[in-house]
C-alpha cells in the first residue's frame, strides 16, 4: 500500500489573503529526493444547487479572470476565516450571491479540488424551497447575474453534455441528483417526478 511522503523542509514563497504558495522538500518510500513540490495552500470552498419552490434552479452568471471568459455555474465561493460550519457558509453564499434562502438543505458531497497540489476541501449542497427574499451583496470585485433554470431543462443539457461549466459544480449537480433520485426524502418528491422522466425514460 502507498505511503506517505516525509516533509525534510517546506517553506513559504508568497502568501496574501488569499493563498499561499509552499515548497516542501520531500523523501518518498523509495528515497527518491523530491525538491521542490510545489502546494497551493487554499482556503475549503461551497457550491450549491438551490432550487425553488416551483423547481427552477438558481443558476448564475459571473466573469471568471483565470480564462478570462464569464462562466455559467452554480453559487459558491470560499470559506471565511472563522466560519466553522461548510453549510452556514454555502447558506451566506447563496444569500450574497442571488439573494435567496432556503428552508432545506443537505450536504450532497465532499472532495478535493486538485489533491496533487492544492490543500482545500470543496463541500457541495443542495437547497429546495429557495426564495429570493432580500438584496445580493457581492464582493468588489463581483458582478454576478442570477439565472433561474427550469430544472427539467437544465439536467436535459447537462445528461446530454451540453453544459460547461467548472468541474465541481457538474458533479454537484449529478450528486444533487443522485439525491433526489434515490434518497426517499419526501421534501425533494417533486423534483423526482421532474428528473424521473430524464433518468427513466420510457
């Protein structure tokens, strides 16, 4: 069974507010000397499928510097120093971002972003009942446009692979429905009678 690699020394090259770049020098089982091994220190992201009281999926729309294109996507963002709780985080997001709350929520999944490099932990959620109920408040450098979705709509390009959009948010939404379609919940019983014809075509 693999083991893990031992740290002979690691060092902080840059850090800011939002990350920092560490160069570790590391021995493998072998003795295989590994220096440097470049690690993203990140802080743990959210993202969440939020859908509303008459099944539309609160999409959204936001410019996204590293490819320098805006992105179709889900509401997430990063867990605040101090916010202990993943969900009172994707909560405040969803808020921020569209201006919506929910009475329902489930964590539908956890994973790594990248594990090779990055050291942060993506939790995703999915919220039934949201209601736009208040005003966004984004960050400065935020511009974000909420897109209501139907959802029948929505998961009909994603099982066609019409949809793209950044990888944690795709899995959210096969999680969310993985949920719907077998968890039994019956808070989510309308939105299986609109996935059930998409995920067992007769």
């Amino acid at each position: 069974m693999p083991k893990p690699w031992r740290v002979l020394d690691s060092r902080i090259e840059y850090k800011d507010r939002f990350l920092a770049h560490r160069m570790d020098k590391c021995e493998t089982p072998h003795g295989q000397i590994v220096d440097p091994y470049h690690v993203i220190e990140l802080p743990n992201w959210v993202n969440m499928v939020a859908v509303t009281e008459d099944h539309q999926v609160l999409m959204v729309r936001e410019y996204r510097h590293g490819i320098g294109e805006v992105v179709f996507g889900l509401p997430s963002g990063t867990v605040d120093p101090g916010e202990t709780e993943p969900m009172g985080t994707a909560k405040r997001e969803l808020r921020e971002e569209t201006g919506a709350e929910a009475p329902h929520w489930v964590q539908t999944g956890r994973m790594y972003p990248n594990a090779a490099v990055m050291t942060n932990t993506c939790f995703s959620f999915l919220a039934v009942g949201a209601r736009i109920t208040g005003e966004t408040n984004f960050d400065d450098a935020e511009d974000i446009e909420t897109v209501p979705v139907p959802i029948e709509d929505l998961y009909r390009q994603l099982l066609a692979r019409e949809l793209t959009m950044t990888a944690m948010h795709l899995v959210n939404l096969h999680e969310s429905a993985l949920y719907i379609m077998t968890s039994g919940d019956p808070l989510v019983a309308g939105l299986r009678d609109k996935l059930a014809p998409l995920y067992s075509p007769t």
